[in-house]
C-alpha cells in the first residue's frame, strides 16, 4: 500500500471508510496554553470520547451554514443578548451594528471559501491523505516545510513536544456527540476578551454547522481509539455518549445534499 502518511495502517482504515459515515475517536484533546512566558499553563485538554460525521465535502457545510446564516434576524440576536447578558469583553451591550458587521463578516468568509478566494495562513503544512492513488475526504497529512524555505513550526524543527509530528494524520468531521472521559487538570480554555462584533461572530458560528466542524490529531504513537460506522455507533452507546439533536440534523442535511 502507498501513502503519504507515516500510519500505514491507520491511514488504510481511513480509506477504507465509505464516504459519509459515523466515526468515533477517544482522544485527549491538545488544548491550549495561557499565561506569561515562563509560567504558562495548559487548558482544556479533556480525554473524550467523540463521534464525527466524517467523508464529506466541506463545501456543502459551508453552503448549509450560509444559508442558515442569512435566514437570522439581527434584530432578535440583539434582543436575544440583552436579555441573556451576553456582552463584549468590556462589558458594553452587543448593539445591533455589531451584530450586523458579526453576519456581515461571516457571509463574506463563506463566499470566499466557497469561491477558492480564501486565503489560509496554514493550508501550505497540510496536504491530502493519500492512499494507493486516492485522496480520503476529511482527513490530511501534517508535512514539515523547512526544505521549502519556509519557517516551519513541526516537531522535529523545533523540539517542541506539543507540535505536530510531520505525516501525521489530521482527521476532520462535524462533530454530533461527546463525552468527557477525564476533564482537563485546569479547566477549560478561558473566554477571550473580545469586541462586541467579535462575540457576536464567535457566537453566532457555533449556531451554524461550520462552528461544529472539528480536527483530531492522531499522532503516529499516540494512545487513541478510532471505530468507523457501526462499530463507532455500537462504542458510542456502551460509554454514554451524549448526542446533539441540531448536530445530528447538520449530518442529515449533509446526507441529503450528497455529501457521501
């Protein structure tokens, strides 16, 4: 078998996927580090366990998620936040211009991704996991980029043993279900402070199916678990793993709009 990734194995189970299908994966999470140099502190790297709907064009996600994006109402976002709470990171109230520049912002990054004009600052370290000739949809392979004259940030450039591992495999997919195994030592990621149009962003993206497309590493060595279709539903309900009904109706439109 011939394939761009260090994985042989794991990248042949990938590819013998069928496009469309359910995927479960129990992982710690990478997290991320906060704080001054020095005495930084890792955050929200919980082991889970979760379930992908994987193998589809991103494409369709986008279409979906625009269409959805332009059917809300600025008006009652705002009346939704104020009665909530929900505000900028100074305090001051989300107002209706923030809100339209949020949708504004957000129709513009779709349109782009949909008209290959996006630009991507890290697109270039990642190619297509390829196997016997044939790309496998929703996953890609980390590659180092120094011999290219590029700055590269991998492992094996800088030492840094939370960096991606040149041909490891990246696994992407709309993420329908999960269950917190071990939460992380120190909690969550904190909030960002942020602009009242950034929270507004931020906010209304996770209502849209982009905002619950995700990436896992599986790093060549690493512990995880990985089960595709039944095998994945059957793991799925042994651990209790908590289904979101809008995410689940985000894979169904996907079905529907042959993204398998």
């Amino acid at each position: 078998m011939d394939t761009n990734a260090t994985n042989a194995a794991l990248a042949l189970t990938l590819a013998n996927a069928r496009n469309g299908t359910f995927t479960g994966l129990i992982t710690q999470k990478i997290g991320e580090e906060r704080g001054a140099k020095g005495s930084k502190v890792r955050y929200g790297d919980d082991l889970v366990h979760v379930v992908l709907y994987t193998g589809f064009r991103y494409e369709n996600l986008v279409v979906r998620s625009r269409e959805l994006l332009q059917a809300m109402n600025p008006a009652d976002l705002v009346t939704e936040f104020a009665t909530k709470g929900i505000a900028a990171g100074d305090g001051s109230a989300i107002r209706l211009a923030d809100v339209c520049k949020a949708v504004a912002d957000l129709d513009e990054s779709f349109k782009a991704s949909l008209d290959g004009t996006a630009v991507s600052t890290v697109e270039h370290v990642y190619e297509p996991l390829v196997v016997d000739g044939q790309v496998v949809r929703g996953a890609k392979v980390y590659k180092c980029v120094a011999a290219e004259g590029i700055p590269c940030h991998c492992r094996n450039c800088t030492g840094d043993q939370k960096a991606p591992v040149p041909g490891q495999i990246n696994l992407s997919g709309l993420k329908i279900g999960e269950k917190v195994i071990e939460a992380a030592v120190n909690g969550p990621v904190p909030y960002a402070k942020s602009r009242a149009d950034v929270v507004a962003k931020n906010i209304i993206r996770s209502r849209l199916p982009v905002g619950k497309y995700v990436s896992y590493r599986l790093e060549p060595g690493a512990d995880f678990i990985l089960r595709a279709g039944g095998t994945a539903a059957i793991a799925a309900d042994k651990d209790g793993v908590t289904f979101d009904a809008a995410k689940v109706a985000a894979a169904a439109d996907l079905l529907v709009s042959k993204a398998a």
